[in-house]
C-alpha cells in the first residue's frame, strides 16, 4: 500500500499529466503505446474517498464503451463515460483504461454503502447501499447480500433482487436497506458490513458479482433514561492531569478510590465525577436525550486557608461542538449549577482545563452529573423520510408523459426507536420500492404515498399528486412501440392508426372541439373493431383506448 501525505510533491515523467483536482482528490494520466492509458486516482485525504473522472477528460478515442483495470487486482469492467474508484486514505488506485465493446467485462456497478458512524451494543441501525450502472449494458437478475459477523442481525426491510439494473444514462439507481442489530455484548472496537451483488450481462446472460465494505465504530449500549454519568462505562479512554477520573468521589490522590466525598463550598453530593484538568470524559449517549445538568467547582479538599486553591475552566461538548463553558472557577467562587441542552447528541464529552496556568490543586468535581432522557426515554420523533422518482427527490405534484416510466425508491430513518416497517402504494394499489411502473395507459391524476412507522409507533406519510397526460403524440409513439413488439397483425392498421393521431394532433392545433371529439370517436370505434377482430395485443388495445377516453374526457 502506498502512503500519501497531504503535502507530498508528485514526481512524474515527461509522460505523466496531472488532468484533475477536488477537494484532496487527484487524477494522473499516462498514454500508453498501445492506445490505452493509465489513470492513477490519488486521495490525500483522511478518509476513504471515490475519486473519479469523465472520459472526455482522457483525451482518449471515442469508443463505446472503456474497459477499466485495476492493475493490482486485475478486475475488469465496462463504463460508458464514468470511471470511479474507491481510494483508502493517503492512498493511490490505479487504473489501466482501454477502449472496447459494451460486453468484453461486466458493466460497473458503483455501490455506496452507507453504514452509521457509531452503533451502540444492542442498538438497531440502519445500512443501505446504492447500486448504480456505470456501464453501457445493463445488470440483469441482480441480487444483494449484506454480510454480518455471527452473533449479529440482519433484516431486509426493501427488496434485495432486482430484474434489471439499466444505465445510469437512464437516470436509474436503486436502494437496498437493512435493519442491522449489533449483539448486547461486543469485544471489537469496530464492524466491518460486507456487500455483494451478483447478476447476468450481455445477450449471452453472462455471470459477475461486485463488492464493497464499509466499517462502524462499536460503541457501548447508549442509556435510555435518566441516568446519573457515574454510572454510565466510558467511551472510549478518559484523560485526567492527576490519577484516575474518580466515580461519585473527589479525585484524591494517584490511586483509584483514594478520593473523598465530593464537596463543594460545603455541600456534598453522592453522585458525580471526580477530576484533575487537564480531563476529557466522554459517554456515548446515542442521540436519547435532552439536558445535562451538574453542580461545578473546585472540591473543598483543595480549599486552603493559605489562599491555594485550583482554578479550572469546565466544558461541554456534544458531537464535537461546544455546548457550554463556564470562564475561569476558583475555589472562592459560588458553585455553578448548569443546565445544558444536549437535544440529538451522540458522543457527550466533559472538559476541565487548567485556566492557562498549570495544573495545580485543579481538584474539580462534576457534582450530581446528569442526562435527563427525551421523554424519559420514549421516542416521540416521527421517523424522516426521503422520497426519490428516477433518482430524483420527488415534487408534492408532478407531471408526466404517459410515454414514460418511473421507479421510486425512499429512504426511511429513525433515531429513536428505529424504523419498524415502511409501505408504498399507487393510486391504492401496493407498491414494492424500486419497482419500473410503465405509464402507458395510466392518463389522469394519480396518488403515490410512502409511510414509514417506527418501533414506538410514530409515523410519517408522504403523499404525491402525480398528473399523467397524453397526446396524439405520444398516442403515436405508442403505436410505434407495439408495432416494433409485433402487437398488429397487419402494418396497414398500423398506417390507419397513425393518420387517425395525425388528423387529431391538426384540430388540436387549431382548437376545432368538434371535429378533433368526432375524430376521437372515429378512432375509439376503430380501436374496438381491431380488438374483436383480434387484429391487435389485449395491452396495446387498453393502452390507446386508455389514452382516447382520456383525450375525449379533456374536451367535455
């Protein structure tokens, strides 16, 4: 594995050019003698990173299709004009990228596996993972598995099979989700969720399969209800300027448990953390609670007579973000009884700073250090929802041809409790996520609705107008189609039809009602005695008649 730093100079030949640059991605070229070419995907980032390039950037010959080879693992595939890979970080790919045909290698499947940063023991998180065809063909009788490690549940909660994935060129991705529970006991400090897809390309139905990875942190079970920070394990290691971070003590001395009954100006408190600056602690809270509260101040065992006493700055800190600081305490000042808004954070972390000068008799106390649950613990959020139409978020109302197709997916998210179950229909009728719906013979005003129901019964719906129209236009493209199907028997019917849509489309134009309404009945009255005579498909007939009581209705 290569090593990259940020800085790092690229030394490069005479025959090496330095073609892109985004965001601490690059991409390097070299022409080969045999008209290929490598391209080397460069990340000088601190996460792995797709790093990608446009063919026309290549300054390549125009073929139709490229055949793209990682020279490590020598995998092939076919794009159209997209080529992307998957880059470690301060890491480098390389790519040996050669004109082709469409099926000399698979088509490549771009998959983005979203896993969740953090999962707790016990919790239930979502992971989903996108498929999209970067090839010229498409994938066919695709099937999706996630892989877990044993102890681990996994749980489908869309489709994992699809009958054909076309080219991105069609604007067409698709969603595969799970529910994913981690077991209540862990020993790993991370997961590492494996996908892999199979499926069949070319006339030839050949056979390929992808995979990809994505890791998650483990982290332990996060509390679910009112629940003093004494009692809670810590994530990950604390850090503490004297000893160890002591539990509903003073810090004392050097040894854990050697410390006092945690005082401040006289008061004394049962529960809370005992700690020396400079100090980080932190809980995984998992996203369940609303306020932190504590009682702050430099502990009464560092309050001396003489006038030597610490002095300490505390912190708050909710996902990386400062949620609250006190300024400078010493032990001459009031106790501080802090109340802090904690809404949807998932890593707490409580600082004490030294207050610029040293370490010194900073005996600090988190008195009574506590999380106050959302609801006490009872999810009361209703789950998100993100609605896609042919991999774009969906419109309250659309409006469609009815010469077009549509797939929808959505994606369903519920910190809380998590998500139970997520149903689909259109026009009242169920349907199933990532599912190709021809419009054809659909005119008129149709409704699509998602609802998704979390464990603690919350739920969200989303509900969609989506307006199909036709035209002798695209009544015409209709017939070009199923004529191409072998839906007539005789071309000539075909031509009447055609001319029937042509004389409609002229009195449209001129806005003449009356001949453009005697014109559709001509045609309907054609359409029915094609039907009996059995002189067209049972589909192309529902479809035309469809669309001319349509157009017949516009004009009442």
């Amino acid at each position: 594995m290569y090593r990259i730093s940020p800085a790092d100079p690229v030394e490069a030949s005479e025959n090496v050019q330095h073609v892109k640059t985004s965001d601490k991605q690059e991409v390097w070229i070299e022409s080969l003698e045999d008209g290929s070419m490598l391209v080397t995907l460069l990340n000088r980032g601190d996460k792995e990173a797709n790093v990608g390039i446009h063919t026309d950037e290549l300054n390549m010959e125009k073929s139709g299709a490229y055949i793209v080879e990682d020279i490590w693992s020598k995998d092939k595939t076919a794009v159209a004009n997209t080529i992307r890979g998957k880059v470690q970080a301060y890491d480098i790919t390389v790519l040996k990228v050669t004109p082709g045909t469409p099926e000399d290698a698979p088509p490549a499947i771009q998959q983005d596996l979203q896993v969740p940063e953090k999962i707790g023991e016990g919790e239930t998180k979502e992971v989903s993972l996108t498929l999209t065809n970067n090839g010229v063909v498409a994938a066919n009788n695709v099937q999706v598995n996630l892989d877990v490690p044993n102890g681990w549940t996994v749980e489908p909660v869309s489709e994992t099979g699809f009958a054909t994935i076309p080219p991105s060129s069609e604007n067409q991705s698709v969603e595969v989700t799970w529910n994913v529970t981690a077991p209540t006991k862990l020993s790993a400090d991370t997961v590492t969720f494996n996908s892999a897809i199979t499926f069949e390309y070319g006339k030839a139905g050949k056979s390929a399969n992808a995979q990809t990875q994505a890791t998650s942190e483990i982290t332990p079970a996060p509390p679910k209800t009112d629940s003093f920070l004494s009692d809670l394990p810590f994530y990950k290691d604390t850090i503490n300027g004297w000893g160890p971070v002591e539990r509903d003590r003073s810090v004392g001395g050097q040894e854990a448990g050697d410390g006092n009954t945690l005082t401040i100006n006289g008061e004394t408190f049962e529960k809370g953390l005992g700690v020396n600056s400079n100090s980080e602690v932190s809980y995984y809270i998992g996203g369940n609670f609303s306020t932190f509260t504590s009682a702050i101040g430099i502990d009464d065992e560092m309050v001396w007579e003489d006038g030597q006493e610490g002095d300490v700055v505390f912190q708050v800190w909710g996902d990386g973000k400062k949620l609250y600081d006190s300024g400078l305490v010493t032990g001459d000042m009031e106790t501080k009884y802090i109340d802090v808004d904690i809404t949807g954070v998932s890593v707490l972390k409580l600082v004490v700073t030294d207050g610029d000068d040293n370490n010194w008799f900073d005996h600090a106390d988190w008195a009574n250090a506590k999380i106050i649950a959302t609801n006490n613990g009872a999810d009361e959020t209703a789950p998100e929802l993100e609605v896609t139409m042919n991999g774009k978020l969906v419109q309250d109302q659309v409006s469609l041809s009815d010469t077009e197709t549509i797939m929808f997916t959505w994606k369903a998210t519920d910190e809380g409790s998590g998500i139970a179950t997520t149903t689909a229909s259109f026009t009242g009728k169920e349907y199933d996520k990532n599912k190709a719906l021809p419009l054809a013979g659909k005119p008129g005003e149709h409704e699509f609705s998602v609802t998704a129901e979390d464990k603690a019964g919350n739920i969200t719906k989303k509900t969609y107008q989506i307006n199909v129209n036709t035209s002798p236009q695209a009544m015409k493209t209709h017939v070009e189609r199923f004529d191409q199907a072998g839906a007539f028997q005789d071309t000539k019917n075909v031509r009447i039809l055609q001319l029937h849509l042509t004389t409609i489309k002229q009195y449209l134009d001129k806005n003449n009602t009356a001949k453009t309404r005697k014109q559709l009945d001509s045609l309907g009255q054609l359409l029915d005695y094609l039907q009996a005579q059995e002189e067209m498909s049972d589909d192309a007939y529902r479809v035309l008649k469809s669309d001319t009581n349509y157009l017949l209705e516009r004009l009442q």
